[in-house]
C-alpha cells in the first residue's frame, strides 16, 4: 500500500500531539474507526473527495459520522477541512495507525476479505500474520466484496492475495497470453 507524503506528514504531526496530550491509544481507536468506516462505504469517500462538496458540509459530516471521536481526532478534521486535503483521510488514518504500531513495537496485519471472518478463522489468520512478521501483530479486518471470496492479507510489505478476484485475474491473463 503506497500512501501519499502529505498522509504521512499528517500523522507524524496528529501522533506528536496525541503524544504530548497522552491520547495516543484514543487517537489510535479513533483512526480504526475511520479506516474501518471509510473503507467500507463509497459514498463518504467520495463525499470526502469530491470538489463539489463545500469544505463546511465535510466538516459537519466528519463530525457528525465520529461524534463519539476525541478532540485530538476532531481538531485533525478541521486541519484537513482547512487544508482542503479531506480526500486523504482514509490515508491519514493508515498512516497514523502504522506509526502508532511501529511506536509500540507491533505490526500490523490487515486481513481483507468478501464477508466478516469467524472468530476461529481470525486466530488462523493472526498465526500466519505473526508468522510472517516475526513479532507481535495487531488484525485489522476489512470486508471489500469485490474481492469476490478468498482472503488478502498484508503484512508489512509481504501480501498473500487468495482472493477469487485474483485467480480470475490470474487465469484471463493466461488465456489472453495463449
């Protein structure tokens, strides 16, 4: 995953104030909530993107979708509706969460799939995640059905994809090479 310099600047920045506020974990749980939301819902990704929308309409929607958010993760919405830089907020929220990670010593492991994965099927895959990292390793689940079924896990900069998607991908090549 190839996350902008902007996105990285911006976490880096709301990670040092968390810290010096001792609101790290809090912001962290906050940017879970927003990955998690925001992936799954294209219609607030492009409400964040889109140039039509008026830079107040998304800070009114920001706040109204994570009310429950602490003020650290509030203020980050004002900055990036200031900024006029809400369509990377997705990507801010990534970025936050691997540095916070990468501060406690952990990886994370971002396991994505077509449906929610049972609580049996997420031990196995947190097995193969610390497996392939090497260390302690924190799941992040994310349900995408245009993967079709299967899995994709990512770790670091290691990626199993065994998503049906990528097999048919893998086996219109081959007929297409043929």
């Amino acid at each position: 995953m190839k996350l902008s310099r902007a996105s990285s600047r911006y976490a880096k920045a709301i990670l040092s104030l968390a810290i010096d506020e001792n609101k790290a974990l809090a912001v962290n749980e906050d940017m879970k909530n927003i990955l998690v939301t925001i992936s799954n819902n294209k219609e607030l990704r492009n409400f964040l993107s889109s140039p039509l929308v008026k830079e107040e309409q998304k800070r009114g929607g920001l706040r109204q979708i994570f009310k429950d958010a602490g003020d650290v993760t509030m203020k980050t919405f004002d900055l990036l509706v200031d900024n006029k830089r809400t369509d990377i907020l997705l990507d801010v929220a990534t970025s936050y969460i691997v540095l916070f990670e990468d501060m406690n010593k952990r990886e994370i492991a971002t396991v994505t799939t077509a449906v929610a994965i049972s609580a049996d099927l997420e031990m196995k895959v947190l097995a193969r995640a610390k497996e392939l990292a090497g260390k302690e390793v924190t799941l992040e689940k994310i349900v995408d059905p245009s993967i079709l079924g299967g899995f994709v896990l990512r770790v670091g900069d290691k990626e199993i994809n065994a998503s049906v998607n990528n097999k048919l991908g893998e086996l219109k090549r081959t007929f297409a090479s043929n």
